[in-house]
C-alpha cells in the first residue's frame, strides 16, 4: 500500500496538482476503498492485457492522464480551531446533586 501511496504522490507532485493541505488518511483510505471494488468487479487478466506490456514512457502518460482527472478537494485537511465554549445554562436545577456514598 505504501508504494502505491508513493507513486500516486509523486504523480501528484510532477504535474503539480498536489496540494498542502492533502489528507494522506482520506487519500489512503480512498485508495484501499477502490482497490477492494476493483478487485471483484475487474478481473486480474484485464489489468495485465492493459498496463504490463506498457513501456515506461507510455505508463507515466497513463498516470499523468489519469491524475489531470482527479478532484483533490476531497481529499483535504481543515485547519484546527479550538472547541467553542458551551453557552450557560440559564434554566435547570443545578447544584442540590447528593451522591450515593453520602446516602449510604
């Protein structure tokens, strides 16, 4: 899996469509999701007549091609903020709780 992650990145960086803020988590687990309904629904054969008599020359256009299509916004981070503060309650019977160690 890591070196598929690998090659995807470097696809990404060589067309320059990689951005800073991508999520590796979103990006792997979309990557392991495709992969288990690529392997029931496509049968091995079919990738091996496609891609292994492809020359080198001819697999790295097929990637670039197929990296001009991908829609990285799915796969962004978010900038972290601090958690709001909770609004005061301005109802409610606070402060008569009696535990029941101290009943006992």
């Amino acid at each position: 899996m890591y070196n598929v992650l690998s090659v995807i990145q470097a696809s990404l960086r060589a067309s320059q469509k990689i951005e800073r803020n991508l999520s590796m988590y979103a990006l792997t687990d979309e990557i392991a999701g495709v992969w288990r309904g690529m392997e029931i629904a496509i049968p091995a054969s079919h990738w091996t007549e496609a891609y292994a008599e492809l020359s080198a020359k001819l697999l790295v256009s097929e990637q670039r091609a197929l990296v001009r299509q991908a829609d990285l916004k799915r796969f962004t981070t978010y900038k972290w903020t601090p958690k709001r503060e909770q609004p005061k309650r301005i109802r409610g019977n606070r402060g008569n709780h009696v535990s029941t160690k101290r009943i006992l």
